[in-house]
C-alpha cells in the first residue's frame, strides 16, 4: 500500500484502484510516457488520465502540476497561476526527493512534503479522473474535487495541446 493510498482511505474517500503491466520500463522513460501507457494499458481515454510534474518557479519554490497525458504543461500558464514570472520542469532527482516517489509513479496524493498544487481545468468537468498510485503500474480513480479537496490544489488552465 502506497501513501497515496493510505491518505485516500484514511480520510475515507471513495476511489478505486488499478494495476496494470507496464512494457519496457526503459521504453517508457525514452518517450517520458508512463502516463500514455497507463491509459492504453486500462483502455481510460488519455485525457481523463492525469500526469503529475513538478516545477520550480523563478523564487526557488517547488509547485505540482496535474494536466491530461495527452498533453504538455504550459509553463507560463503555471508561472502565472502561481503568481511566479517564469517556471521550469524540476529535475527528476529533486522531484524524487521532495515527493517520495519515483518518476514514473508520482502520485499527487501523501507526498513526503505537501506542495502548492495546481490542476488543468478540465478535470473540473469530469466525474473521474485518473492520477499515479505512487508506483508505476498503479492507477488511482476518484472524483475531482475530492483531489482538489485534499491537495488545497487550484485549477488553471495549463494543458496546451498541439
């Protein structure tokens, strides 16, 4: 058990849990898809599956970002939303240690240190979404607010597409 998952039930918030086989892990980092891969392998359409990152704003603060995988985060999107001018993707060894979890398997839930948390709007108009259970190969569902809810997150727009 994951602590994204031990949050999830410990604060008795509906959500399900899925596993699923990964490919080729090394595969997988080469085209940075953990999260296509997730959607493919549970036949979820790519936008309800939601990839979470991490960026470091110009001020040095670490922020989290939940956009569809089918996606890229737009930085200034987040910056803005952050109330920071710019930010960059966090390198992956410092995304690992300030969450708890490796890449690949980041989950927005129990991380080791709770972060600013910001999620694109279109999860606003989904019933469920997807995000990592804390360990690749591990899909949580659950409702949006109850995510919003429990990481204090704010929603932006911050997908870009295309």
């Amino acid at each position: 058990m994951t602590p994204a998952i031990r949050l999830l039930e410990s604060r008795g918030i509906t959500h399900e849990v899925t596993s699923y086989e990964l490919g080729s892990e090394s595969e997988a980092a080469s085209r940075n898809s953990y999260g296509l891969d997730a959607a493919q392998a549970l036949s979820l359409p790519p936008a309800s599956v939601f990839k979470t990152l991490l960026a470091q704003l110009d001020d040095g603060r670490l922020v989290v970002a939940l956009v569809p995988v089918d996606a890229t985060l737009d930085l200034k999107a987040l910056a803005k939303a952050a109330g920071a001018r710019k930010a960059r993707m966090a390198e992956a060894p410092v995304a690992e240690r300030t969450t708890g979890y490796l890449v690949g398997g980041i989950s927005p839930l129990g991380q080791k240190k709770r972060l600013p948390t910001f999620i694109d709007e279109s999860a606003s108009a989904m019933e469920t979404m997807h995000v990592s259970g804390g360990r690749r190969g591990l899909e949580l569902s659950l409702a949006p607010g109850d995510l919003i809810a429990l990481t204090a997150a704010r929603t932006a727009a911050l997908a870009r597409r295309g």
